[in-house]
C-alpha cells in the first residue's frame, strides 16, 4: 500500500473534522486521522497557520479543533483534484 502524501494527511484531517459537525477534541483527531501525537502537532500548526483551522480553548483543560470557511473550501478544491486524477488514471 502506498503512503498518504502530505495533502492526503492534511484532507484526512479536515474530513475527520467536518464529519464531527466541523469541530473535534485534537485527540480524536489523531485517531481518526492515523497519526502520532508528534505528527498530529506538526500537522495541526500547518493547518492553523494556514487558516484552514482554528483551535478552540474550551476552558483551562479542553480544546477543540474547528474547521473554517477556507478549510471547507480546501475539501472541495482537493476532491476535484481527485476526481481529475482519477477521470485520467493518473
């Protein structure tokens, strides 16, 4: 089986997201997306400091992780490219 490259990764992660009603506790994060916990936190800084998420401070213990509007938008882009690459066999 080959290995998710680095777009895989980051759609798996905004797929999990979106599919826990576009907000989710960063360790299940980690387990739906198959990833450890030093992945997950390299990841996730890609994905804040692109704005295609944000972390949410619930209070002094519990935060979230919630897609936004450009994170949405990146799903959306990302599924063409697949279905592109798909439609040719590439």
């Amino acid at each position: 089986m080959a290995r998710r490259t680095r777009l895989d990764v980051l759609n798996d992660m905004l797929t999990a997201i979106q599919k826990a009603q576009g907000q989710i506790k960063p360790t299940h994060l980690m387990y739906k997306a198959n990833l450890s916990h030093k992945l997950l936190s390299g990841y996730l800084a890609d994905l804040i400091s692109r704005d295609l998420v944000r972390e949410i401070q619930k209070d002094k213990l519990h935060k979230q992780i919630e897609i936004t509007e450009k994170g949405r938008d990146f799903l959306i882009q990302f599924r063409k490219i697949k279905e592109f690459q798909d439609s040719f066999g590439l």
